[in-house]
C-alpha cells in the first residue's frame, strides 16, 4: 500500500472515531479521578477494549495494556489516564461533578485519542488480517503520571515493557500553547527531571532583643536562600539548562519572637542525570554546612530529598522517524518544533528503556490567541485535536511497523 493511500485511509478513519472520542472524553472529563485510583476510569477503558473485541490485562491496579496484530515486531503507543486535585472553574457544560477533582492535564484526551486509534488499528486488522500490520501494536494506558513514583515507573517494573518487548515507543500530550492540530516534536531534550527539596533549618529560639542568646534560623535560612542562587549561576555549565526554585518558607508567629525552626521548600529541575546528581549533593552539602560560621552562632540545616521523574530526552533515530511519519500524514505546515520546557513527565522511564518520542499536539482554539495552561482551573481544549492526535498515534505506528 502506498503512503498516499494509508494516510488517506487513516485521516478518514480517524474522522470517523471522533464522535466516540468525543463521547469518551467528555465522559472521562466529568468522572475524573486522582493518581493511582483511577478505577472508574480503568474500567471504562478495559469496558471499550472489550467492545472492540481488543484483548488486554490490568497492570499497576488501574492501569491496562492491550495489544493488536500479531507478528515479530512490537511498537508501543501510550497515554496517561489521571487528573488533577483541583477544583474545575472551565464553564464547559460537560465539568467534573467530582468536587476538587479535574482533568486539567488533557489526560481525558490522551486516554480518548488513544481508544480512537485502538478502534481504527482493530478495524484495520479485521478488514485486511491480523498480520497486515506488520507486527504487534502494544497499547499502555497508565496510571498515576501526575504522583511520584508516577505510573511508568510501576507498569515498567511489573513488565509492561516485556512479552513482546517494544521497539519503540510513541506517546503525545496535549499543548494549549500550539493552535489546535498542530504536531511538534523535539530530539534529544525535552522535558525536565523533578526533583523536589524541603529544608528543615534548626536554629535556637529567644527574645528578639536579645538575639546573641539565640540562633536565628530565618538568618540563616535567608543566606541558604541566597546562596543556592549561586548553584545554577556558577556551578553549572551555561550552556545546560537547569533551575532551583524555593518557593515556601514558613517560621515564626511573632514580631518579638526569634523561632526555632525555619521550613523551605523548593524543586530542582534538570535536563541530564550526570549534572542533576552533582547538583543534589551540593545543595546537601551545603546545607549540611549551614551555620558552620561562628558568626551565627550555631545552628543546622537538613534536607530531605524526594527525587522524581528522569529527564524525558527523545531518541534521535524514533524522533526523525516520527517527525517525518507526521509530516507525511498532515503536512509539513502543521509540524513545528518544540522548544524543551522545565516541566516533568514519567514517560521519560519508557525512554530510559528503549528508544521513544514524546510531542505535543496543539489543542488551542483557532480563534483564540490565549487559552490557560495545563494545571489551570480554567483549563480547556478543541476537541477537534481529537482525530488528528488518534490518526498521528495509528500513524507512527503503522508506518514503523512498515519499514
Ligand atoms: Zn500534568
Ligand atoms: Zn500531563
């Protein structure tokens, strides 16, 4: 079958599971649930697998793995099925009735694009043989991306990865930054690893006009907040993106009344391992050091370190491939470049398994020039996205499983 052909096939099946994504968007939208209890949600995608007669298993408690076609080959196509603990201010007529709860991630989107292309790849392979794929297509609908140790990580463990093992791996997110249907992609960095700190810093409470009697932990927390500027400002390479943000800092509860204790919280976002774990040991090592000056008269700092997502860094070769394949399905005018971002996301542990690429579907509104951001109460999307990013999923896949 020529490209032509196939990508003619593809945009019209994909326009013709719009309407079920809809349907299953919109009810996921109104249902969502929290990281690692996505039950409800599990059940109504085990529910439509079953429908379409695609067979699959649960991993991880709520997340699901099917597979269609059949063959020596594998490719995996993914999507992260959990929301939010925010309360949802959208206005849409089809809100969330869970009280603080939404899908303000797109997540609703990803797990409806991703059934979309089940149906079209399971229709394919009904209309023209199971082996007219070209090998097995592992679909991984996971849990948890939203709360460490994120989903991934736990499908990964419990063999998501493994009987067959993929080849690569495709997964998209939705971006209210790009105009809708819209495709951009990125090799190498894309995303960041997220790291999160929180500072216990001990001084010795007293009279606040008699502080030579006392440790003053906001003193010190102060100069702790300062010097850490200098750790992305001196100590990394200018040429590495990186950030360290302390963004609480809660002590004291009185004007006369130096505190005991000082708390501070904060996250350091990294684009490669080697940097980010010299950045954690000087930052504990610095602490550790706090006070240490006999001008403070004593006092200590601790850290606690909860590590989070690896850096989401995209194989060349799966990128170039995936570009192209997209290129080729919706034309070059809608396929940019993405610039990285700071952000964090778990389908950087399929990537430090085998080689897989990660782009962002524009979802914006034509009409608009702004729309909120992920993470945003006000949170909306064009659900017109919806076929492109099923048929771009279909595509990357099939076209893979091709060469
Ligand atoms: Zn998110
Ligand atoms: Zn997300």
């Amino acid at each position: 079958m020529s490209n032509a052909t196939l990508n003619h096939d593809l945009l019209r099946a994909a326009h013709a599971v719009h309407e079920p994504m809809r349907q299953m968007r919109r009810t996921l939208h109104r249902n969502p649930e929290l990281s690692f209890h996505e039950y409800e949600t599990s059940k109504r995608i085990q529910a439509r697998l079953a429908e379409l007669q695609i067979p699959f298993q649960v991993m991880a408690n709520t997340g699901v793995v099917a597979h269609i076609g059949t063959g020596d080959r594998c490719v995996a196509l993914r999507a992260d099925i959990d929301a939010l603990p925010i309360q949802e201010e959208s206005g849409v007529e089809y809100s969330s009735t869970k009280q603080g709860v939404m899908h303000a991630c797109g997540h609703d989107a990803h797990t409806a694009m991703l059934l979309g292309a089940a149906q079209m790849l399971k229709e394919r392979e009904i209309s023209e043989g199971a082996s007219s794929l070209g090998g097995v297509i592992k679909l991984i609908f996971q849990p948890g991306e939203e709360m460490s140790p994120g989903g991934a990580s736990i499908m990964i463990r419990e063999g998501v990865l493994q009987n067959p093992r993929p080849e690569a791996i495709f997964g998209q997110h939705v971006n209210p930054d790009a105009t809708c249907g819209t495709a951009a992609f990125v090799s190498g960095m894309m995303l960041a690893a997220t790291d999160e700190l929180y500072w216990t810093i001990h001084g010795k409470s007293g009279h606040a006009a008699q502080p030579h009697n006392a440790t003053d932990p906001i003193l010190l927390a102060a100069h702790l907040i300062t010097q850490l500027q200098t750790l992305v400002s001196r100590r990394l390479n200018p040429f590495a993106p990186g950030v360290l943000s302390i963004c609480t800092v809660h002590g004291g509860h009185a004007t006369n009344v130096i505190p005991d204790t000082v708390e501070l919280s904060g996250t350091l976002r990294s684009m490669n391992q080697a940097w980010r774990e010299e950045a954690l040991r000087v930052i504990r090592e610095h602490t550790e050091l706090l006070g240490a000056s006999p001008l403070f008269g004593g006092g200590r700092g601790e850290l606690r370190i909860e590590r989070g997502y690896p850096p989401l860094v995209n194989n060349a070769e799966t990128t170039r491939f995936a570009r192209q394949a997209a290129e080729n399905l919706i034309g070059t005018a809608l396929v940019e470049d993405f610039e990285p971002k700071m952000w964090g996301e778990d389908f950087a542990y399929y990537t430090q398994e085998i080689p897989g690429t990660f782009w962002m579907l524009g979802i914006r509104p034509p009409h608009l020039d702004f729309t909120p951001g992920l993470h945003n109460s006000k949170f909306i999307l064009d659900e017109n996205a919806l076929p492109i990013g099923a048929a771009l999923l279909a595509n990357a896949a099939l076209k893979r499983l091709a060469e």
